[in-house]
C-alpha cells in the first residue's frame, strides 16, 4: 500500500487521502513545482541557526508551518501590524482557520506585544491562547493552522 505526506505535519496518510486525518491539511498530488521547507526545532536550537543563514533576522515573524508559506518572513513596521485573512492586513494568511482581522503585532520602540482581535479560533503563543501576550525572542505563535516563530535579533 502506497502513502503520502502531508505538506504540513509530514504524516504518512493512505494514497488515497484527499486530506491529512493529522492536521486536516490538503493533500495534493506532488507535481515537483514547488518545494516547501520545513524547520526543524532541535533541543540545542538549530532552528535559528538556520533561519540565521536564509538571511533572516529580527524583529520578524517567520511563518514555520501552514498555507505552504514555511519560510516566508514578515518585518512589522513601528506601531501596528495587522494580521489576519483579509488581504488588506499587514501580514496575510489566506485560510478559513484565519479571521479577516485576527490579530494585532504592536511595536513601541524595542517591545512587541500581540493581542488577538475576538478572532474565532483564537491567538496563542508558546500553545497558551492569549488575549494580549509580550513577545520575547523565540515564541512560538499560532494563528489559525499557521505556526510562527518571533525573532527579535
């Protein structure tokens, strides 16, 4: 019998899979057009070694998992950074787990702090869903099925 990762978790599903019985991802047919990295998190933090040598430094956002986006990096802007599936937002996540407007990065001077705006599936950091979290170097932030990692160096 035959299987098939998904793009997102990387669990082995039946051929005949349409979505990851996981993580509920889409799984599609590799057609070999495009390739999606993935990030590892080692126990000695390679992970930012990594990140280091594709060039990307903070303060950013750096999309980990979901939407096919790994890799993808967004830079917030002194005062706030919209986040959320409207594409008018800052920083667009385009998936159903995403509200129009989902949440908010706000930046003053060297502090960020994220506060989730009555989104339906909530905002979490470090897996605790919050209301209005400070960001420190390393968190780790869910919004929807996307998993971002906050780099402030």
């Amino acid at each position: 019998m035959s299987h098939v990762y998904c793009p997102e978790c990387g669990f082995q599903n039946p051929e005949a899979s349409n979505y990851c019985s996981r993580c509920g991802a889409l799984l599609t047919a590799d057609a070999g057009s495009e390739t999606t990295m993935s990030f590892d998190i080692d126990e000695d933090g390679d992970e930012v070694d990594l990140l280091a040598s594709l060039g990307i430094t903070g303060p950013a956002l750096v999309v980990r998992s979901g939407g096919g986006m790994a890799g993808q990096s967004f830079q917030p802007g002194e005062g706030r950074t919209l986040i959320g599936r409207s594409p008018e937002c800052d920083v667009f996540l385009d998936d159903v787990t995403v509200s129009r407007q989902h949440a908010e990065l706000m930046r003053e001077a060297e502090m960020f702090s994220i506060r989730d705006l009555g989104s339906l599936n909530g905002t979490y950091v470090n897996r605790k869903r919050i209301e209005l979290a400070v960001l420190e170097d390393d968190d780790e932030v869910q919004i929807g099925k996307y998993r971002l990692t906050f780099l402030q160096r």
